[in-house]
C-alpha cells in the first residue's frame, strides 16, 4: 500500500536562507511520480515540483529542488533564499496509479 | 485559459442531510478527482472519473458517489452527513488518464456539518 510520511509538522526559516522539508514514501510500483505541493492559507493547491521515479536526475524549478534518494525512498524539497511568499502548507504526495496518496503536510514560516 | 473552478466556496449543512459539491474542470481536461481534506490533514483521495466514468475509488463509503458530464464538470454528493464529513473537498482535473499527467486543483469547497 501507498504511504507518505512527512515528520516535521511545523517549520520556520529566515528570509533569504535555506531550509529543508522532509518526506518518505513506500510503494511497491517501480513506475511512480512524487509530487510536493504548496498550500497558502488561500487553500488552492499548487504545485511546487514533480519528480518521475525513473529519472535518476533530481528536479528543480527556480528556488526550489528536490533530494531524491530512490533506495531509500526519500523525496526532500529545498527551499533557497526562502522568501515571505513562500509561507504555507507543504504536501509530499506520490502518484503510482489513478489516485494520489498525500502526507500530512508540513507549515512552513517564514520570518522577516 | 480557465483554471478549475468549484462552487459553493463554503457551506453548512445539517446531520443526516444531502449536499452536492460541484467542479468545473479546465478546458480540455477529461478526467476528474475528489479528495477530502480534514482540518489539519492531507487531502484524501475519494474517487476519479474518466470520461463519465468513475475509474478508481479510495477508502470512502458508497453515499460518497459522484458524477461526470459530457462537457468533463463532475458533482461529489454525499449523502447522510456525518459530523465527520466536515471538511475541505478538493476537485482536480487532469487532461489524461494515468500517472503522466499533471493534476490542476480546485480552490475548494468548505462543507460544515452540524
């Protein structure tokens, strides 16, 4: 079965600096996408970055990067030079059939 | 080019009461998901529709059922409320089926049960 597991419930960061979300996953598809998704306070749900898990290269998208380790089924995002927008609610989720399987989120602050 | 739209954007509804939660999917997507987001929680897949057809069901009881037009807009009724169906309800469209195609979301619809 599908799981996603994010550890950090909450987190913060200093404008313009770096941090780390966590997550781990357990599938038994070799063919399978993650996902990690952004939710302001807004509550639309937008997409941050997408990783395809026969890809060893990791994703990024400006800002943002992943770490995916796919032997130990981790799928880290990075966040650079962190900014104020960024505050949210932040989703890990893994797509390997019709359905999407999401973490528990983790809230991310940033501070001025 | 319209994003995915859903209506109401909150609502109340009693105990023991029906509601129907409504998606507009984007232009030229034909497939649709649910998914119910508890407060403080991840989304929850419900099902997926493909073509008017549901094609794929989380762990959710049948007076969760849904429905897919022609034009690929899709309602989520549910009947018999429970308190526990307070939540925030998610559609997302996609313009496939299958795990290649990105999924667009909804802003969503707050339900409230009292």
């Amino acid at each position: 079965a599908q799981t996603v597991t994010q550890s950090q419930p909450e987190m913060s960061v200093q404008e313009a600096e770096t941090v780390t979300l966590s997550c781990t996953y357990d599938t038994s598809e070799s063919n399978y996408y993650l996902f990690w998704y952004k939710q302001p306070p807004s509550r639309q749900m937008i997409l941050v970055i997408r990783q395809e898990a026969y890809k060893q290269q990791n994703a990024t998208e400006n800002r943002f990067s992943v770490n995916f380790q796919k032997a130990a089924k981790s799928f880290s995002l990075k966040i650079s030079d962190s900014q104020l927008g960024d505050t949210a609610m932040y989703f890990c989720a893994l797509r390997d059939n019709n359905d999407m399987r999401f973490g528990a989120g983790t809230r991310l602050t940033v501070k001025p | 080019e319209t994003g995915v739209t859903q209506s109401p954007t909150h609502l109340i509804k009693t105990r023991g009461q029906q509601v129907t939660l409504r998606c507009s999917s984007q232009s030229g997507h034909n497939t649709v998901s649910w998914y119910q987001q508890a407060l403080g929680q991840g989304p929850q897949f419900i099902f997926q529709y493909y073509r008017e057809e549901e094609n794929g069901r989380g762990n959710f009881p049948p007076r969760f059922s849904g429905l897919q037009f022609p034009n690929y807009s899709s309602e989520l009724n549910v009947n018999a409320l429970e308190l526990d169906d307070s939540a925030l309800y998610l559609c997302a469209s996609s313009p496939g089926l299958g795990t290649t195609y990105e999924q667009y979301f909804g802003p969503g619809t707050r339900l409230t049960v009292t």
